[in-house]
C-alpha cells in the first residue's frame, strides 16, 4: 500500500503548512482525503512524565477525548496512554521529542506540534497519524496545563485531515492559552464538509 504523509505544523502565533488534505495535489492525495466510514481510530501518547492526572501526556488526552461528542459521525476514537501494541491498526501515534526537531522538512518549534495523517494513495483514505510534540511544554500552572489540553485537542484535527482555520477556534493554529476551547460555528463548518453531517442532524456522516 502507498501511503502519502499530509502533516499540518502548529507554531504558537504562526502557523506553517507543509501540506494538508485541502490543500494537497489532488493528483496524488486528492482534494479530500478522510477516514473510512466507521473506522475505530486508535490515539497512542507517549508517556513522558509519571502517571497523574496532571501528567502531559495525561492533559494532552484529555483535549483529544474532548472529540467524540462532537465528532457524532459513526467513528469511535479510543485514547491511550503509553506505547502502542504492534501493529496497531488505525494508529495515531504521538511522541514527545525537543523543539528543533525536523519532521517532513518542517523544525517543530517551542510549545509546538507538527502532525499529520497518513494516507492510502489508492483509496485516498487515512489510515493513520502521526504527530510530534515538544517535550519542554511546562505543565506547572494551571493555565499550562489548560494549554496542553488545548494543544491535544488542536492537533488530532490534522489526524483528522482538516486543516487549520483562522476562523475556527479548535481548527485556528493560534491555540488558546487559557481556558477550555469549544468548537464554533466554523470548526463545525470544517469537520461537516469533509465528513457529513451528524445523525442529530439529519445525516449519516461519510458513506
């Protein structure tokens, strides 16, 4: 199977794209590359602190499990923590690495993510995902430790194949620094044009 990687990079302040699944050749990814209908996506973070409710890699979940209730499109997303099983299937696996870090010729930047999905060419589907995360993110104040949850919840949109949105407020690159973020009108925008709308309100999502 060939596989295209379509990463999105977050920069406190700024963002960079490399490429991302609106924005990519669609002779070779196409215009719209999503998960297939009804696929379990499984959320590995690499543990990088003690276990606690207050851990990164515990914060970080925590804005990713914020997903499923708004993400109502028959996809189940199961969030762990530790090191994946071999081969996992539908893995979306995140690390903690230094800032500095090159991944698909983009340097992941202080208080940064670089994620993307991972694409069958063929089918122009994802199949799964993978993201960096800096490993000098401070979790000692609360605010820190909202912004890491923030951070989780930002960067799974680009496992998801949306790109970012300055409109939105989970989809914007400029991630909150405090308090809890909650989806607007047009980061519910984003996910009904790639992925159907919910049951609740009268769709099915992808077929």
């Amino acid at each position: 199977m060939k596989t295209k990687y379509v990463a999105g990079v977050h920069f406190v302040g700024l963002v960079m794209m490399l490429t991302a699944a609106r924005h990519a050749d669609a002779a070779v990814i196409g215009k719209y590359a999503r998960w297939p209908a009804g696929a379990t996506i499984n959320v590995w973070i690499q543990n990088i602190d003690p276990e606690g409710d207050d851990s990164r890699q515990k914060l970080f979940a925590d804005g990713i499990n914020r997903w499923p209730a708004t993400f109502d499109r028959g996809y189940t997303i199961n969030v762990n923590l530790g090191n994946p099983p071999a081969n996992t299937p539908n893995l979306v696996r995140f690390t903690w690495v230094p800032p500095g870090t090159k991944r698909g010729g983009l340097k992941l930047a202080p208080l940064g993510g670089i994620t993307g999905a991972e694409v069958d060419v063929a089918t122009n589907q994802i199949t799964g995902g993978q993201g960096i995360i800096d490993n000098t993110v401070p979790n000692g104040t609360a605010a820190q430790r909202q912004f890491i949850a923030n951070l989780g919840m930002h960067e799974f949109t680009h496992a998801l194949g949306l790109a970012d949105d300055r409109n939105g407020v989970v989809t914007n690159s400029k991630i909150a620094p405090t308090g809890v973020m909650a989806f607007n009108a047009r980061d519910l925008a984003e996910i009904t044009l790639l992925y159907g709308r919910p049951p609740t309100q009268g769709g099915g999502g992808p077929r």
